[in-house]
C-alpha cells in the first residue's frame, strides 16, 4: 500500500468509492483529494489500464477480435419455432418500401422474409444472423 505524507492509497479509493456511490463528501474527504492532487498521487499506478476497452470508439470487428465471440442469442431451433418466413414480391405502385431494419437495403422480389412476433421484417439472413 502506497503512503506519501500520512496519506494511503486506500484512504483514497475509500473517498472514491463514496464517489461512485452517490455519498456527499465529508469535508475531510475534500481535503484529503487536496493533498492527493498537491503531492501528485493521482497517478497511483492503475494495473487494469491496459485492460480497459474503449469500446464508444470501437467497431464490432476490433471488439470482438478483444474480446472474442460472445453468444448470447438464441438457438436455431427457437428461431425456426417462431420465425414466419415469406418470399417478397412488391406491390404495384407502392413508393413507400421500408428497408431491412439491419442492413438497410430495399427488399426485392424474391427475396426470403422473416417475420417475428411483433409483426416486423427483415431478411431472414440478417434477423437470423442477428439473433444467433
């Protein structure tokens, strides 16, 4: 454990848990960040910096080479059980065609269709993929 000046490492992350808790800060606590800021302890050594992800800045393909593939979704059999599949075909005069919610391409005819419960469609590759 870190001691500078009278001043611990964990008296520090203590005021800081109370931070991230919510809790007011006891004016012992003030003076205490004080002292740390002044004797420029603030940069006690981090040791899971390297650890943490930007993951706001990331896309999908350098998260997942971090972190690996997480599969969280569904099995195939439960998507088959609830997906109601169609084949495409446009209606003549129709001027407002809405895209694939995933990847945002016009339907056309002939493409597979998957429906789900509530009624919206995608492609059937792309909910599928997405769910999976």
């Amino acid at each position: 454990m870190l001691k500078t000046c009278g001043l611990s490492s964990m008296q520090m992350h203590n005021v800081l848990d109370r931070i991230r808790r919510g809790e007011g800060l006891r004016f012992e606590d003030v003076m205490l960040l004080n002292q740390f800021v002044f004797y420029g302890l603030v940069d006690i050594h981090d040791r899971h910096r390297d650890m943490r992800l930007d993951i706001d800045n990331m896309s999908y393909e350098p998260l997942e080479e971090r972190i690996g593939n997480v599969n969280t979704g569904l099995t195939k059999e439960n998507i088959y059980k609830h997906l109601k599949q169609k084949t495409y075909a446009s209606v003549a005069g129709e001027t407002d065609a809405k895209p694939c919610c995933i990847c945002q391409e016009e339907y056309k005819n002939g493409d597979d269709l998957g429906a789900l419960g509530c009624g919206h469609e995608f492609h059937t590759g792309c909910i599928k993929q997405w769910l999976l």
